[in-house]
C-alpha cells in the first residue's frame, strides 16, 4: 500500500540525485500508511521507493495507545521499519521509554534500542544498556547492567523480562535484590 500525504504547507517537487521524484515538505506534515500515522515540523519524501525522512517533531501513532516522539526519523514503507533519534520517546498506555535511537519494526511491533534506555511504569523505573519491546505482548527483554529502582527495592541483573501490564519481572541471569526488608 501507498504512503499517503494527506498534508503539508509547503511541498516542492524535485529529483534526487538518482533521478526520483522527492518531495520537500515544510509545516504541519502527516502521512497516512496502513496502521499508523506520521507527523512532523518537516519532510523528504520518496514516493517511488515508499521512504520518508522527518525532521523536529515527529510523532508517530499507532493504534490507539502506542505513540513515539523523536528529533529525527527515517522510515521505510516497503519494509515498515522507523529508525528514529535524537530525544526518543515511545509511549504505550502507562509505560514510557527513554532513549536516543530506536528502531521500530512497525508491522510486527517490536521496538529495539542498544545504546542505553530507561522505562517508568507506576513506581518502577528500568535502566539498561540493551532492550527490546514487544508491543503486543506489552513485554519488554532487557540485557545488560539492568537496574530497577522502586521506593522498596533497587535490584540489579543481567537480563529480565519485565510484563508492563502485569508488572512481574523474570529474571533469567544473575540478579541482586537490596532493600529495607
């Protein structure tokens, strides 16, 4: 299915240097494509090849709990694959990650991010060096220098698997527990 561009208030039509069409799109962007929609500050657009670049302020929306914010963000409509940067924010219901680049499998809503994340979910905040979000299942697989701190505990491992909706954890590597109690 077609990228849909439903808005922009400047669009200027030129060739790249390949010879396709691009187009240079400035104020109020959304793009329309399957489940999702796109918006951003400003736009290249590949109609041809099906593949956006946004600038500053791009949200996408997915459904009707899923939403990602970045600075930057590169996304492929044949493969609906997002690669966004720069002040990365992807928020499900009650669940918020934080991080500077995530690449987001949009088709099979999975978000991945290995430079350093951190997640808050009711009183839990996770940090960890590498994560992956399955979005359907609403559970996230952490691995490397994982730490949750909570106002009764601060436990740290090496991986965990952390269900947002019902707020259990599994640990399937070494992990220390540290508390009042």
């Amino acid at each position: 299915k077609s990228i849909d561009l439903k808005n922009a208030d400047e669009d200027t039509i030129e060739n790249d240097s390949t010879g396709k069409e691009m187009h240079r799109l400035l104020g109020n962007v959304l793009f329309f494509h399957n489940n999702i929609s796109l918006s951003c500050d400003s736009a290249h657009y590949f109609p041809e090849i099906k593949q956006i670049i946004a600038y500053q302020k791009v949200h996408i929306e997915q459904g009707d709990t899923l939403d990602l914010y970045s600075d930057y963000l590169f996304y492929d409509g044949k493969s609906e694959t997002a690669l966004a940067k720069g002040n990365v924010e992807l928020i499900d219901k009650e669940t918020h990650l934080y991080t500077d680049t995530i690449n987001y499998d949009v088709r099979n809503r999975i978000a991945r991010y290995d430079d350093r994340g951190r997640m808050t979910n009711a009183e839990n905040t996770l940090t960890s060096i590498v994560g992956i979000y399955y979005v359907s299942e609403s559970l996230f697989h952490f691995k490397d220098s994982v730490k949750i701190v909570n106002p009764d505990y601060v436990m740290t491992a090496d991986t965990m698997d952390y269900n947002t909706n019902t707020e259990i954890s599994y640990f399937t590597g070494p992990t220390e527990l540290n508390g009042d109690s």
